[in-house]
C-alpha cells in the first residue's frame, strides 16, 4: 500500500481513506491485490499494469492443430496381486525383445521399458504396483493408456487384484486381463473370467467387451498375442500426439545417483526432447545434458511415449511432476523459484483434504456434488453391508461414492486412493497400520473408525444435514507388543508384553490386536513392572498386562492403549 502511495506520489492516508470508502480496512503495510490496486488507480487517475508471473498461462499446452498429430505407441502398465506374476511377465516380454547388445548384458533399471512387435513400439512402465499408480494420479499426471491386470490361473482374484480393478477404472483406464501360470496343472482360468464377472469385466468370448488372453511367463506362451491385443486396444484409442514442438512429459520415478546427482525417468508425451534443452519439472529445473534409454544407449532425442532416463536436475523431482522444456534457462529458474515459493505458503496454510465437519460447509456452497468413501472392515459381510447402506444415502444434493470396499486393515494403499480422489476412510473393528496412520496423518486424509454400522451412516447423514454433535475423539496413547504368556493364579493369563510405541496407561482404554483385527476392546486389569504397579509404562520398557474378565491371550498379540477425549461439533 505505503508503495502504491509513493508511485502514485499522494498520501498514504488518502489511499486508506479511499480503501474505506470501500469497505477494506487497512494499514499502510496492507498488501494489495490486483483488482483492489487498480480501482484505487483509477480513482486517482492512473493505470496500473500486472507484471506478476503467470506460470499457468506459460505452460499452458497449446492445442495441437489435426494435421501435425502424429500416431504414438501406447503405454501400458501392469498391475496385479503379489506373486502373480507381474515382473517375470514383464521381464519374459522383454527378453523375447531385448535387444543382444546389451550394456554388458546389464538392464539399466529406468522404470520404463521399450518394446517392438512387427515394427510398432509399446512403452511398459515398471512401475511398484499401483501405490505409484495412485500416487501420480493424486498429482494429476494422466500417464497410462491401457492397463494389463495380471492375475494367476491357480490362484484367482486377490484383494489386490480388486485394488487395481478399482484404481484403474477410477482413472478410466481400459484393461486388457492376462491370465498367468497357465502352464500349471491347477490352473483354471474359467474361473478367473467368473470372478472377474462381478467387477464388470466381462470377456469377450461371453458376449462382454474385455479382452482376455491366457499366458505363461515361464514358457512364454502366448506373449505375442498379448502384445498383438495390446496394439489392437491401441489403435481403438487412437493416440496420437505432435512430435514438432518442445517437450512434455511425465517423471516416472527418481533418484539421486552417487556419480551422475539428480537422474529422472521422464516419458515424454508430447513434443521431442532434444539434448542441451532447458526444463522445468514440479519445483526443480535443469538442462538436459546426457540421455538414455532402457538399454543403456545414448539417446540424442526422445519423441512421444518414449522413456528416456535424463541427468541435469538441479534436484531430485517427484514422481508425477510435470516435466516441460522451456525457452531458456531464466525462464525455467524463474517458473521453479515461483512454484517453491507457492509450495512454501502452502506448506504453511496447510492444505487439508475434505473432512466430515467441512462437508457440509461446501455442499452450502454447491461445491461438492460427490462425497467419496471408501470402506474396510473385518469381514466382507459387514464390508458389503455398509457400502450398501451408504450408496443409499444418495440425494439430489449430494452423490455417495463408494470407490473402494474390502476386508483387512487400513494400508497405505487405501490412504493413497484417498488422498487422490479426496475420500473419507471408514474403518470397521480394524485399525490403521502405523505407516498408513502416518501417511493420512500428513496427507490430511480423513480416517473415521468404528464399531456399529449405523454410527457411521449416521455421521454421515449428520454430515451430509449439517448436524454433527460434539464427538468423542480417540486419542492414541501406544502400543505394547506380548512376548510371552503367564497363567497367574487369582489374575488369571498375563501377558509379558514390550512397549513397541508411545506409552501405555492404566486406566485408559485398550484394544487387543490380532492380524489388525479388533478381538477385544475394554481396560486394563493391571499393569505391573516387576512385581510393582504402575500407573504408566513408556516405549521400550518391558511390563505384564491382564486383561479385564478375558484371557485368551496370544504371543504376537498387540495391545493398544487409547484414551476418548470429547470434541465439540464444529462447522
């Protein structure tokens, strides 16, 4: 404000009477906005001007003009359960392609992979499940085309075969099903098509539309077929992309190499990255001083879909960052140092994900139509039973998604989809493992636990009204690990347990974990150290612990003590 003054050579207290005039109360270190700078201006008879960096409008992608679109391979990512063969299927369609030269016969890990059928190219990404999936989507980087889901004839559909059916049709992905391990004498891969049936994915030999091809990493049967049904799904999507203009693309993943600094696996989208180009990508730029491919070659340019590992970052990007070449280096330093310090206020405001108690506050808004959920619990029972009673909450107002609904503990997987797709997690007798809690805990994501199903269709429609009532929250206190198990007379089974985390009181609340399931919930009967009783007891000290009126205690049981703090209703 004192500087507008200054410029404008009037007084300052005349400005501020003109701001109240207004209706803004300020004082002379007020920061003014754009709009505010320039009706004050014009009351004095001046124009202003908006210097300011508009990095949005600088990176923004032009449209490309029809004629300069050129046909792209497409890019495909495998996902599936563990052990079901994701790796030697990638690796078995590689080696049938790789070519014999090979850097010592050494793969470079990048993360990407190129591979050619009949003269045509099809870009793999390797990428650790879809946790990296998930989280490049959570950064709005839409990098796959086509996903193949693994899944093992001898073992059918696993919960992380749900997870990627999910993940994939939330990014509205299509997806080709690779029936592995068919050489093996147990394999069925009707069944596999049957369970598959209840997600939608119907085979096209039943009258459906999803293509499935039966394959063998280890005997490599089929592979080809494979690569043939993933071009074909291909040319179906038409994907096509401008090769004459400066860069655009995507970090698959990076590191910080000992001899080489920063190192990035970038796909390139769009445009041609050449050697010696100046970039930016997320808050770190560079210039690009050496490329190479998968195979360890030196690469001098790279064109759409194509993978190339890049050195010249100034520092280590995020997986996900959008990575655009630019002019010159001003440019890019000045679009880094701007997005630092963007990134910097945000850091400091915050940023929180949506949370029961503002949902409300946005649906007056008219902001949010979907609430998001997504429902784990101990038994699939209950699990379908409160994803059905929540769909039913759908109203004119607002739409009730359940994006994902299956049994076992809280992961960091269901803590992703979460923070990618801005949803509520509800928890049904299970608890979060410690690194998930952690992850929501500093995504900002939303975690309800629970033990009777009404209470969360409750909250929810209490959410959804705007009527939330003070709530107890549960306050973690620690978690004790049992060791070994005493039979005591008069105090029946002890447990001879380790502070594995935090601390555990006497007279708060505990729950005895077994697998991340809830199997008991009440007090303490006693804790003792030695043959004192003590009020507390603090993370790696050792402590025996009964439980009131239950006994069945096992080794590797974890107790968890927490305590209920009442917090009022806010809005």
């Amino acid at each position: 404000m004192g500087e507008l003054a200054k410029r404008m050579g009037i007084k300052a207290t005349d400005l501020i009477r003109a701001l109240m005039k207004l209706g803004v109360m300020a004082t002379i270190n007020h920061p003014l906005d754009f709009d505010t700078a320039t009706l004050l201006a014009t009351d004095f008879g001046y124009e202003i001007e908006n210097v300011a960096l508009d990095v949005d409008e600088i990176l923004e992608a032009e449209p490309d003009a029809p004629e300069s679109l050129l046909k792209r391979p497409p890019v495909v990512t495998i996902m599936g359960h563990v052990d079901h063969g994701k790796t030697s299927l990638l690796d078995a369609i590689r080696e049938a392609n790789v070519i014999a030269g090979e850097a010592g016969g050494i793969t470079q890990h990048i993360g990407a992979y190129d591979v050619e059928l009949n003269g045509r190219k099809i870009t793999f990404l390797d990428t650790p499940g879809h946790e990296a999936f998930t989280a490049m989507r959570a950064r709005g980087a839409k990098v796959t085309d086509i996903v193949i889901l693994v899944v093992a004839a001898d073992d059918g559909v696993m919960p992380q075969t749900r997870e990627a059916v999910n993940h994939s049709k939330a990014a509205g992905v299509p997806i080709i099903v690779a029936i592995n391990k068919i050489d093996k004498p147990e394999a069925s891969p009707g069944k596999v098509k049957q369970e598959l049936m209840e997600f939608g994915l119907v085979s096209e030999e039943w009258g459906g539309e999803t293509i499935f091809v039966e394959v063998s990493a280890k005997k490599r049967i089929n592979l080809e077929s494979l690569l043939e049904m993933v071009l074909l799904q291909a040319d179906v999507l038409e994907l096509k992309a401008n090769p004459d203009k400066p860069a655009r693309g995507t970090i698959v993943e990076a590191k910080l190499d000992k001899g080489r600094g920063p190192v990035a696996t970038v796909l390139v989208q769009e445009g041609t990255l050449k050697s010696g180009d100046y970039f930016v990508a997320g808050v770190h730029y560079g210039r690009v001083r050496a490329m190479q491919n998968d195979r360890g070659d030196k690469v001098l340019a790279a064109g759409p879909a194509m993978p190339v590992e890049v050195i010249g970052f100034n520092g280590v990007p995020d997986a996900g960052d959008i990575f655009v070449a630019m002019g010159d280096e001003k440019q890019a330093k000045e679009i880094a140092n701007h997005r630092q310090m963007k990134l910097r206020e945000t850091e400091l405001a915050k940023h929180s994900k949506l949370s029961l108690e503002q949902l409300y506050e946005k649906i007056q808004k008219g902001e949010v139509k979907d609430l998001n959920t997504i429902v784990k619990g101990d038994v699939q029972g209950s699990v379908e039973a409160v994803a059905e009673s929540l769909r039913k909450l759908t109203t004119d107002a607002i739409r009730l998604n359940v994006l994902h609904a299956s049994v076992g503990a809280i992961t960091e997987t269901d803590v992703n989809l979460a923070s990618a797709s801005n949803a509520i997690i509800l928890g049904f007798n299970v608890r979060p493992e410690v690194k998930a809690a952690a992850l929501a805990e500093k995504e900002g994501v939303d975690v309800r636990l629970y033990n009777i199903i009404y209470d969360a269709v409750d909250d929810i429609k209490k959410a959804m009204e705007g009527l939330l009532e003070p709530t107890f929250k549960e306050k973690y206190l620690g978690r004790a690990e049992i060791r070994e198990v005493f039979s005591v007379p008069k105090a029946g089974m002890v447990a001879g347990s380790y502070v594995t985390d935090g601390k555990i009181v006497r007279n708060a609340q505990v729950r005895l974990l077994r697998d991340n399931m809830v199997v008991y919930e009440g007090k303490l009967g006693s804790l003792r150290r030695f043959k004192d009783d003590v009020k507390e007891v603090a993370t790696g000290y050792e402590c025996g612990m009964s439980l009131e009126n239950y006994n069945d205690l096992k080794i590797g049981d974890i107790f968890e003590c927490f305590e209920m703090e009442k917090v009022a209703g806010k809005l």
